[in-house]
DNA sequence: CGAAAATTTGAGATGGATCAAACGTCGTGG
DNA sequence: CCACGACGTTTGATCCATCTCAAATTTTCG
C-alpha cells in the first residue's frame, strides 16, 4: 500500500525529527525532571520553547544578553570564570548539560562574571517572555527554574568552602564527587561509574585553587590508591563510597540525590 | 499659649517617636537609597513593614523561617557560614545593617548554610506577603530587592576569587575594602575613613582561609606599612588608593559606588 | 582582682608553588 | 607516512607562604 507506505515514511520522518529535537533537549528534560519531578507534558512545554539551538567550539565565550533569552547547556561543557588584573583567571563553577548558563536573568543585573565552553558545545535559547509565561502558567516550572538557581548558590558556596579549608586531595575529591551526582542527574554517568569530564589539569587548578603540577601529584596519589581514574577526558569513580568518606562529599547542598 | 504648648509637646513625642523607629531602620533606608536610588515614599514604605525587632546577642545562630518572613540587620554585625564534618568553620560573608540577611526567600529553597551575629545585633522583620505586594505595586521596590541579591551572588563570587588565587595580604585587604564601601553604603563610615568590624582575628581566619597567626601577622605588617589601623574593633583605611592598588581591589561588584 | 579571651611572638614543619625540562599524544601539512 | 609543532601530562628540584604548636603578653570583663 503505497499510500500507508507514504505516511509511514513521512511519520518516521516526523518522528525522526521529533526525535532529533527531543535529543537535544533530552538532558534539559532529566534535569527539569530531577528539579521538581515535573511531569512529562510540562517538561514538553519547556523542551518546545528551545531556541535558536547553535553549537559553539570549546575556549569561546559566551555573550549573555541577559534581557532577552536565556542560555540552556545542551550539550558539552562550560564554565562561569573571573580574572583578575594580573590576567590569571579564577574558575567559578562547571556547567553540565541541562544547566541554564546564567540565572542573573532573575534579577536583571547582569553579573560581571563570565562564561566559556570548555569542549564543543551545544547552546539552546529561550525566550525569557515565553519563559515568564510559562512559569505563570505552571507553577512547578517555575519552582523548577528558582530551584535551579538555589543551587547554583549553594555550588558557589560549596566552593567556597572547598578553597577555604580542603585539602588538595579533598578539593579534587569533591569536585569529582560533585561533578559525578551532577552529571548522575541529567543521565551522564554510564554503569561503570564514569562520566566524560574532558577538563586539562591546568583547568582543574583554577578551579581549585591549586596548581597544574600540584593537580597533577594529587591525581596520581588518587589514582594509585585506586579510587579514581582519569583517562582521555573520563572520570570513573572506582570506589564511590572511599572517595566520599576521603573527601567529605555530602550531597546534600546539591538538592535530593539518589546516591546509589 | 497653652493649647499651642500642648500640641508642640505631643508633636514633639510623636516625632520622637517616629525618629525612634526611623532610627532603627535607617541603615535599611540607607541601603534601599543606593541600591535604586528609591523615593522616600518608597523607602518609607519598606521600612513601615519592619515588625517584631528583636536585639540578639552576639553569637547566636539565626532561625531562618523563609516561608514567612525576611530578616534584615538593622545593626551590628552577623555572618554566613558553613561547617564541615571535622567542626571546622568557613565564614562565608558578612552581613553589614541594611542587609537582608537571607535572601533564599526568593527561591523558597532553605539553603543549608547558617546565619549567625558576630556583635549585639537588632533584627527586623518583614512578612513575606508584605514584601511582595509591595514589590508588585512599585516595581523600583523590587528591582532593589532582587538587585540585593545579585551583589550577594557577587560577594560570594569575589570570595572564591579571594580564596582561589589572592594572597593573605590581598585577601586582607579586600575584604577590608569591600567592609569600607558596604559600611559606606549605609552612612557606617565615618570623616576620618574609618568603620566599626569588630571580629576577632581568628574570624578573619575563617573568613579568609588563613589561621589565626598569620591573620595576625598580615595585619602586623600592613599597619606598619601605614595603609590601615585596626584597634578596638575599629578599622582605619589610612591610605585607601594605595591598599586598593596593593590587593586589587575594584568595587564594580559591589554595584555602583561613589569611592571618594 | 582574677579568669577568660584575644593578640602577639617565636620556632619549626609542610603543603603546595614555582621553575625547568622531559615526555607523550595528536592533528596538520609537507 | 613522517616530521613538525602545539598542547597536555609527568617528573625533579627547590623555594616559600602559610600552618601548627606553644608560650608570653595584653585586653576584656565579670
């Protein structure tokens, strides 16, 4: 039947395209899920609102022009970062996919703080009016939304606390820790505990507060004493349960996880 | 004339009373003025919502009750901070009068950190209803708001800075130069440049990431220099430009300010 | 005045920085 | 396919900013 044929190619077309689009908001619609457990049709409605989607290569900054859009992870890596006037430059916080870039968008004042990809990434736009409406009309999603952005704080504070009173050992430990219940909750971490982090260890150092060569030494001694390994950009987490207790990690400050 | 005497004495007392409750919320007026420059009306209508003040001795942890009311320091001197599982303490900022002293109200989200004062402090209150119809009937009233809370955001972010790649002696100094145009901020700072902070150097320790000792001895060091006094809780910037030159120092997060 | 808290000083230890060089890996162009 | 260069990782050696421990001194305050 030429005719049902027809349709059904045109439907796997339609599905195909679906699909495609559904791909690159999939890790927004695990983290909306994971923030509120919205349900499905309210995680669609967020999902459609992507626009302008555009992939950026890594070490590019990214303009916020915070009045209009906001700016969505949709895939890849990015980072908030600081400089000073000596030209070094301060790591803030790591973006994963499904994060929203930047929630200064909620209080208007653009913050002076800038963000970067650090890999290939892919970028979704929406519009902060379609945004706004949407928030009014459920209010889960706007909950989802200002829930986002509490966490966003806690990271900063969390961070704060890494730098004032972690060891070396302690502020990789809990990076990856963190990074791996982050990367947990938009469904990045495969069965074998690991997860794509294709940061250099020179980033790692400004992230931490640490040197390149000290990042370096501190990795080793993980690695040796088997509860990490890093390799080609991957983390995986060999002993989840020694590096926490190594580290300190709670995730609380991180919203409900379900750490296994 | 008696009548005319009478009604002076009874104007009298009733401007003495309102210069009473004026009083203690001037820093919060102070604060609402520079963050958006509002209109007395404005600032007055704010202020009239202050219920319930309270005076709390120094240390004392802060309940923060974010479902229904926002607290804010009408004076003295409280702090964010965070404990780790060893007991150890990270301050993670100040908060100076004129403060909302949390501002997760925005998010409903309790975040985990606490709230503690430093030194005898007034506390007032503002129901949460309150606030947000005055925000949704003078929109400059929530802009200030929701500003306040960016430079929160900011503060945090300058201390990773701090903490990630300054020196103790930058690290000291900043701080003192943010406490400098805060305190300013709110008519804190007096003629000769100098503010009321009295915490003990072990607190500028746990502020900073640095011990108790070398708090000290930074402190040692940049009095001899003649760029600062600290002496009964008071500090002096004897030489502003050459301390802001020393650590770096660039109000911009902070939002507008007049640094003379 | 006496006790507790805060500041100051001294001496010694160390975590992490810095500098420099070697090594591995990967993409590019000849 | 190889040579090259750029970049990241690793290693070694040395240095120093800051920590820790301990005790003396000063200030605060009941």
């Amino acid at each position: 039947m030429p005719a049902l044929v027809g349709t059904r190619t045109i439907t796997t077309d339609l599905l195909s395209l679906h699909t495609a689009a559904a791909d690159a908001t999939r890790h927004l619609a695990a983290r909306l899920r994971h923030l509120e457990n919205l349900a499905p049709t309210e995680i669609d409605a967020v999902c459609r609102q992507v626009r302008r989607m555009s992939t950026m290569p890594a070490y590019e900054e990214m303009q916020k022009e915070a009045q209009r859009e906001v700016s969505v992870l949709l895939s890849g890596l990015a980072c908030h970062f600081n400089l000073m006037s000596n030209g070094r430059r301060q790591i803030a916080g790591f973006i994963v996919p499904g994060d929203i870039c930047d929630y200064s968008f909620l209080t208007g004042d653009g913050a002076k703080g800038h963000i970067m990809t650090l890999t290939t990434s892919q970028i979704g736009r929406i519009a902060i009016s379609n945004l706004t409406e949407l928030c009014d009309q459920h209010p889960r999603i706007m909950r989802a939304v200002l829930r986002g952005s509490s966490i966003e704080l806690a990271l900063v504070q969390e961070r704060v606390v890494s730098l004032g009173l972690r060891t070396a050992l302690e502020r990789v430990g809990h990076l990856l820790c963190e990074m791996y219940v982050r990367m947990d909750a938009v469904g990045l971490v495969s069965d074998s505990n690991s997860y794509h982090f294709p940061v250099t260890q020179a980033e790692l150092g400004e992230a931490l507060g640490l040197s390149t060569v000290h990042v370096n030494r501190t990795l080793q001694v993980m690695r040796k004493s088997g509860v990490i390994t890093m390799r080609n950009g991957t983390v995986t987490i060999e002993d989840l349960d020694r590096l926490r207790a190594e580290c300190g990690f709670d995730p609380a400050y991180l919203g409900t996880s379900r750490l296994h």
